[in-house]
C-alpha cells in the first residue's frame, strides 16, 4: 500500500511524479489514477524535477542553434497570430 500513517511512502511520491515526467502523462489523469489530488501530484513532480535536474544532458552547439531558431520561429509565429486576432477583430467590427 502507498500510505503509511496517513500520509504516502517517498518511493511512491517519486514512482508517481517520474510517470508525469518521464512519460508525458498529464498530472490531471495520474493523479485520478493513483487516488491522489491534483495539487499534490503537482508539487511531487516539481520536487523531482528539482531534484533531477542536473540529470538532463547539456545541449551541443548544432542543438542550441536549432533551439534558437525555433525560438525565432515561435515569435515570428506569434506576432502573425496577434496580427491576424486584431485584423479579424477589425474587420468583424466593420461589417457591423
């Protein structure tokens, strides 16, 4: 059983936090899973990436520049997108 005493063993905090991390799982659907609020699953899984976080590989140069450009990319993506709201806004505001 993961409870002891009312509350949950460190090793299932961990088990449950590295689904949500490792495996791309959503916190919402863990934390219905395993019984445990979502608020709780939350602060487990910001614990182990805390804990974890010298485990990632630094980024070699080729990686950088591609993170970069795609951070470029996202900007360039979210200005049209702005533009675009403010242009339908405008223009469903015209026809009125």
């Amino acid at each position: 059983m993961a409870r002891k005493n009312g509350r949950f063993t460190p090793e299932f905090r961990e088990e449950a936090a590295r689904l949500v991390v490792e495996n791309d799982r959503r916190i919402v659907d863990v934390a219905r899973e395993i019984g445990v609020g979502e608020t709780t699953l939350d602060n487990w899984c910001k614990a182990y990436r805390q804990a974890h976080a010298g485990d990632e590989p630094a980024l070699e140069m080729s990686e950088r520049a591609r993170l970069r450009e795609l951070e470029r990319k996202n900007r360039e993506l979210e200005m049209e997108n702005n533009f675009l709201k403010r242009a339908a806004a405008y223009f469903a505001q015209e026809q009125r």
